[in-house]
C-alpha cells in the first residue's frame, strides 16, 4: 500500500510531540503560493490609490532617491583611491532604496512586479488601464523628484568642488555604456529589484535585503532608471550632457530593460511557478 501524498505533511514523526511539530512546522518558509499573494494583495493596494496619493508618494520617492547619489557621491571624494575602496563607495548606492522602501513611498521598477500580478492574476482592460496609470504617475513622480534633488546638488553651496566632481564622476560612468547597454544591464536591475520585493515578503530581515540586492547592482554597473537618472541628469543641469542624450541614450533603454527584467522575467515566472503548483494541487485532487 503506498502512503497518500497529501496526508504526509499531517503525519506526526515519529519521536516528535505535537508541541515539537508545531514548532517545526513554524520554521518552514513560506510557499510560493504564499509569497504571490502577499505580493498580489499589495498591487492591489497600489492599483486602486488615488492619483493624489501616488503622485505625492512617487513625488517623495524621487527626493529620496537622490540620496543614493549624494551617498555614493560623498564616499566616492572622501575615500583614498584604489586598494579595494570602489566596494565601499558602492554601498552608498543602497541608502536612497532604504529610504524609499522602509517609508513605504512609491518607486517605479518596485511597481514592474508588484503591481503586474494582479493584472496576471486576473487579465482584463480594466486592470491593464490601471497599472498604465500606476506606471505613468509613479513614473513622472520619481522623475521630478530626482530632478529637484540633482539640481540642488549642482547649484546649492552644498559640497566642495571635490564632491561635485565625483557626482559628475558617477553620471560619466552610466554614460559611457552604449544604448544597448544600457538596456542589457536594465534588465538585471530590474531582475535584481523585483527579486528583493519577493524576497522582503518572504522574511523580516527587510533591511538586509535591501541593501544586498541594490549593492549588487551598484557593483555590477547596472542601470536603473530612477537612480541613474539623478546621475544623468546632474550633468545635465551642469551642461555636460544633452536633454536629448539623456532619453535616448539613457532612459528609454533603461527603462525598458527594467520593465522586462521585473515584468516580464521576474513577475512572469514567479507567477508562472504558483499556477503551476495549483495545476498540479487540483490534478491530485480525487
């Protein structure tokens, strides 16, 4: 006779007291199924918000972002040159991501998987019109915000000149990759965040996260379309680069990796996983 494979995770091991299983079964990780809701439910939440509060929270989400480049900016002068300190600057990169996620405040490439698995949760033109609009108003929200904060670094008495240079340090750095580039290297940004959205629904440990998942791609040289665009657009303000480099060469391929990287890798499979699991669950059902 073979055991029922449905029954095997109500069986008490042998040895175990009921208290000891209980206690066993709180140490298991969440499922995938469990994690795809969580996610789900928090879309929604960002699909039915009024266009007031998105913009507002887009808006605080681009000031915030800036920070990233301040940080590393910051690091980038104030460290020696050399001996393995490119490292250390990089983690100034995570400080605008920590800001943004733990205050709640609404960033793009986080809403390229948040809020698609509603829509593929549940296809209509509806939720399809929804998510435009979500993407739309975050998007002009973050992208004002970082525009504010990158023109303040250039034209406030803020920094000593050595500072300014390595803001202007970091911009030449995202600009020197090709368009193509910057699209290949958007999608693993994209990838990376969308990864950390599922990963902060898994565990507590959020901060951790957060700052792992933004380190890699600041290390890695990846392009995101709201970091790197306070980094263009610092040079922008200073003349150094064009209004027309900046979203040909910069955004549209950027933002475009960062969609495909969240939304259609990421959020696709992730989703693809849990129908998968529920396909199986109601085959094995009598």
């Amino acid at each position: 006779m073979t055991d029922d494979p449905k029954n095997s995770l109500n069986e008490q091991p042998q040895g175990l007291s009921a208290q000891d299983q209980y206690r066993a079964q709180k140490q298991l990780p969440p499922a995938a199924a469990v994690l795809h809701e969580t996610v789900r439910l928090l879309g929604e939440e960002e699909l039915n918000r009024n266009l007031s509060a998105l913009w507002w929270s887009a808006l605080a989400a681009g000031l915030s972002m800036g920070f990233s480049l301040m940080t590393r900016g910051l690091l980038q002068a104030y460290l020696p040159a050399g001996g393995g300190f490119y490292l250390v600057e990089c983690a100034g990169y995570s400080v605008g991501f920590v800001i943004v996620i733990l205050a709640r405040q609404q960033l793009f490439t986080e809403n390229t998987i948040t809020a698609v698995l509603p829509l593929m949760s549940s296809v209509s033109w509806q939720k399809f019109g929804c998510l435009l609009r979500l993407w739309l108003v975050v998007m002009l929200g973050n992208l004002v915000g970082v525009a504010i904060f990158a023109y303040g670094l250039g034209r406030m008495a803020l920094f000593d000149p050595k500072v300014l240079h390595a803001f202007a340090n970091i911009g030449e750095e995202v600009m020197h990759n090709s368009p193509s580039q910057m699209f290949t290297k958007g999608i693993m940004a994209g990838w990376l965040i969308a990864m950390m959205v599922w990963m902060n629904a898994a565990i507590r440990a959020r901060l951790m996260v957060i700052i792992l998942m933004t380190y890699i791609i600041s290390i890695g040289g990846f392009t995101h379309i709201i970091v790197g665009s306070a980094e263009v657009l610092f040079l922008v303000f200073q003349g150094h680069v064009s209004v027309g480099s900046y979203f040909l060469d910069f955004a549209l391929p950027t933002l475009a990796g960062n969609i495909v990287g969240g939304s259609l890798i990421f959020a696709l499979i992730s989703h693809a996983q849990v129908r998968g699991d529920e396909q199986l669950n109601v085959e094995q059902e009598p």
